[in-house]
C-alpha cells in the first residue's frame, strides 16, 4: 500500500495523491513520485536537495499524459511558485 500524501499549497489548495516511487540517490538528494488523486492521476515529481546547513531545496514538476503543459516548480526569494510551461520543451531525466 502506497503512502497517502496531502501537500498544501495555499489557502485552499492542496495536492493529495499517493507515493508511487522514492530513490534516495545521494545523501542529500532524495526523488519522490506521486500519483495526484485530485488531479486526474497526474505525476507530481519531488526532488528534494538537503543543504549543507540542514535546509532543503526543492524541485519539481507536474505532468498529466493527456496536457500539452507542464507545471514547473519555481523558488525565487525563497517562495515556490508553479509556472506553466508547454511539454514540448521538457527534457526527460
């Protein structure tokens, strides 16, 4: 069984699905997989960067195989925001 997630984002919006995947590939790199419930099955892909004063860095993207789009998680004064960009441009890992 798959561990559920409910990730808010603000007042309320929030995505909630299930971990589907986590990879631990370094020390300070760790990779998560969510299937979102609320948003018909998309993949929320996580990667989450441990600083080296114990803070994180987080990256990210949402990705539904039905959209053209792509939403990309941003940080810019250290606030995270999505940005809507087309598929067409998403270079796969």
């Amino acid at each position: 069984m798959a561990d559920a997630v409910t990730i808010q984002l603000s007042g309320d919006i929030s995505l909630n699905g299930e971990v589907t995947d986590r990879v631990q590939q370094t020390d300070s790199v760790t990779t998560l997989n969510l299937r979102l419930a609320n948003y018909d099955g998309a993949l929320l892909n996580l990667t989450l960067l441990t600083q080296p004063d114990n803070t994180y860095r987080i990256s990210g993207r949402i990705i539904h195989p039905q959209s053209g789009d792509i939403l990309l998680l941003k940080q810019e004064n250290n606030r995270y925001f999505l940005v809507k960009e087309s598929r067409k441009f998403l270079m796969t890992e």
